[in-house]
C-alpha cells in the first residue's frame, strides 16, 4: 500500500493522470457488501418515523432480522481482523473502528425502531382501552402484544391502589366535566335503564336520550352508548 | 361543599407524625396546588399520599351523601358537579405523574433507590411497583427481541444513558407565596454575569426550574 511518498510532490498540480491517483490512494478493502452498512436499520427508523401521528405500521419482522443479520456479519469480520491486526496489520484498525461504528449506528437505530414502536403502543392502551381493534393487532409482533398486556395489567393493578376500595380509573375523565347532562345514541338494543329519580329509559338502537353524565359514563365505554358532540 | 361533607376532615386518618386538620376547602386548594405544580415541572415531583387518600376519602363521602339526599333536589345536581370536577382534577394529577413516571423510567428508579434516609420519596409504594414493572417488561422484551440476537459485546444497553432525563433547564412561570430573599440566577450569556434576585409574595416570574426546584418543593412558590 502506497500511502506515503509524498515527496514525489510538489505545488498543486491541475490534473494527475488516473493511474497514479489510483497508485496513491489504494481501493481500501470494502467494509461490508450489499450497500452502505446500517442502511437497512435506518430504513426501519425512517419508515417508522414517516408513519407519524402515533400510527402503528405493521412489524417489519425481515428488515430487523435483516438489520441484525448485518451486525452479526460486521461482528465475524472484525473478530477476524483484530486477530490479523494483533499480528502486525496495523492499518487494518480503522477499518476495524468503522465495522464499531456501524454496530453501534445499527443497535441504535434497532432499539430506537422498538422502544418507539412500545411507546405508541402505550398510546394505544390509553386511548382505545384494554382490547384493541383487530387492525392494530395484526400491526403487532407476538413480543409486542405480550408486552401490552403485561402493561395492562401493571396499569390497572395501580388504578385499583388507588381511591378506595373500587379503585379509580384513570382513563377516564380525560376532559374537565362541561356539563352534567348529555346527548347520546344507543348503538345498541340494550333495555331498561334506570336514572336516579326512578324514571326507567328503554335504550333501543338508534334512539337518543339525554341522560346524566356520569350514569352513562361506563354504558359509553362498553360501546352502548355514543356521546353525541353537537 | 360544606353542606354535602358536613364537618371538616382529618389530615392522616392512619395517625401518621402529623395530625394536619384541613377543612375541605383547604383540602381541594392542596389537591390543585399539587396538580397544577406537577403539570408544569419538568421532573416528577414528591408524592403526596396524605392528600390523595384524604381526598378519595371526601369523593366517597360525598357519593354516600348524594345517595341519601332527596331525590330532584336542585343542590344534588351541583354537588355532582363538584364530584366530577374534583375526580377530573385528581385524575389529571396522577395521570401527569404516570406519565412523566413513563417517561423518565431509569431516572426515575435510580433516584429512589439513591434517596437519603429521611428524604421524601418521589414515588408513593403502588407507583414505585408500577415503575419496577414497567422497566422489567420494556428490558425484557428489548432483550428477547433484539439484545440478546447481537453480538456479545453489544447485549448489554445502559437504559439510564440511553433514555433521555428531564430537562430541568426548562423555564417555568411562577406564583410567589412566601417571600423568599437572594435568589441566585444564572447568566444567560457570556456577557452577563450571575444575580441575585429577591422574590416578594405575590409576584410572577419566568425563571429556570432548576434554579427554584427546592422553592416548589417546600411550598414557597407555584407553578402557573
């Protein structure tokens, strides 16, 4: 390798012919195959990040497998360098930094790709409540379903410490109460209900009542009712 | 209020070191304090279990009066009015502190496992198996997925180096309450140079919250 010889050198001049450049600066050994190093993990982290407004897209199960596969490959090709550069190749190091490099580009870019998908599941839980629309679902690895519902329990065995003895849920009330009264529609036949001055309510599909608050509150969750904003 | 909850309630109902006597109101006034401090400092404040269970304690004092008042009584409507905002209120309180909890996981532990004797804890007993929970579910699932698929010099990730702190350089508005003297704030620029500012009772200021963090611990201002 030809990398002094500087001192055949001198001033600037306007064009060297092809073949010495190539003589001064030697093609170096090509770090990794298959295009630039951590492209495929930064893929994820870009599509991922393209998918904004807390979408979930479905789990790019080949692209992390891919991603890893590509550490893995990094790993055995510098393992296999510092044992030559250890012998003497010296000028293998830098090559061997680069392969670091790009490992710790693509362990980055892995772990950012899950925990932001982990975080926009945790979304998830607070806004469409313990059981997910099956179009979320198929959009979620096994590993990432099963770390839901550890949350879902973790969280509600916290809502149950908390405020006495039914517990307090704190996922609702979300908005400051506007008014005591509200508009609804019964999404489904339901029957007789009854409010507090004794006065019974048939909920028939279709129909709208105007009903107190906080005795709808948990037929609106159940999906019973829907709370009509005018 | 007074006339649905009847008598003033203790502070600690399970005899704790101090026997505070609030009155409702003063109880509520706390519970906002608390809330409106939470929801403006950047970090997880100090937990404050006395006025969390004092006030579930009122809500369902006030549930089982309601059930007992005369049915189409115009003060039944207002009194559930009240029911309503002060569940919203403590909702939103504990829901901030889940979620700056979530947040700021590793820090969060790190600094209760780190804590003095004697000092206030910043997570109450249920919050802290919460955390405990949500940082061993998110470490596994990080390893089975990922970690443990790499190379053995990469399996192990610093959760505390690699999820962000809060940032308590952040500037914050604030109430003064109790006149406080000597203040030190940093110079912003290299021009300037550090001053010491007096804080009156009842002025607002926008400063740094690193700066006042022990001010709003101790009760001498709030956040607005």
């Amino acid at each position: 390798m030809a990398a002094g010889g500087t001192g055949e050198r001198r001033g600037l001049a306007p064009s060297l012919p092809l073949a010495a450049e190539r003589r001064r600066f030697p093609r170096p050994r090509a770090a990794w195959r298959g295009g630039m190093a951590g492209e495929r993990a930064a893929g994820l982290v870009r599509e991922l990040h393209r998918a904004g407004g807390g979408n979930l897209p479905p789990f790019r199960a080949e692209g992390l497998r891919q991603a890893l596969e590509e550490m893995r490959a990094l790993y055995e090709r510098n393992q296999a360098d510092v044992s030559e550069a250890k012998s003497g190749r010296t000028d293998l190091i830098f090559l061997i930094r680069f392969r670091h490099c790009c490992l710790l580009r693509n362990q980055r870019c892995v772990l950012a790709y899950l925990y932001d998908r982990l975080l926009r599941i945790r979304a998830l839980r607070w806004e469409y409540g313990s059981v997910l629309p099956n179009t979320i679902h198929f959009h979620m690895s096994a590993e990432e379903v099963e770390w839901f519902n550890r949350y879902k329990k973790s969280l509600a065995t916290y809502m149950r410490s908390v405020g006495g003895e039914e517990g307090l849920d704190l996922t609702q009330d979300i908005k400051p109460p506007k008014s005591l009264y509200i508009e609804v529609r019964c999404l489904r036949d339901y029957g007789e209900f009854e409010i507090d001055d004794g006065t019974t309510v048939l909920l028939k599909k279709n129909s709208q009542h105007f009903l107190p608050r906080w005795k709808c509150e948990h037929l609106i969750r159940q999906g019973v009712l829907e709370h009509i904003l005018s | 209020m007074a006339a649905a909850s009847g008598e003033g309630t203790e502070g600690d109902s399970d005899g704790g070191s101090e026997e505070l006597v609030l009155t409702p109101a003063q109880l509520i006034r706390s519970l906002e304090q608390a809330w409106l401090n939470e929801k403006f400092a950047p970090e997880l404040l100090e937990s404050k279990p006395e006025i969390i269970e004092c006030v579930v304690e009122q809500l369902d004092h006030m549930e089982a009066n309601l059930k007992r008042a005369k049915r189409g009584d115009l003060k039944v409507s207002i009194h559930r009015m009240e029911i309503e905002r002060i569940r919203y209120v403590l909702s939103s309180y504990l829901r901030c502190r889940l979620v700056k909890i979530e947040k700021f996981f590793p820090h969060v532990l790190e600094k209760e496992k780190s804590r003095a004797e004697g000092d206030p804890s910043i997570l109450s007993p249920e919050e802290f198996a919460f955390a405990k929970e949500y940082m061993a579910n998110t470490e596994t699932y990080l390893r089975n997925v990922a970690l443990k698929h790499m190379p053995p010099n990469l399996q192990k990730v610093s959760l505390l180096k690699s999820v962000p702190k809060p940032n308590l350089d952040s500037f914050v508005f604030l109430r003064v309450l109790e006149r406080q003297e000597n203040i030190l704030v940093e110079p912003e620029t290299d021009e300037q140079r550090e001053y010491t500012i007096d804080l009156e009772e009842g002025s607002q200021h926008l400063i740094r919250y690193k700066t006042i963090a022990p001010l709003v611990a101790s009760g001498a201002v709030q956040l607005i």
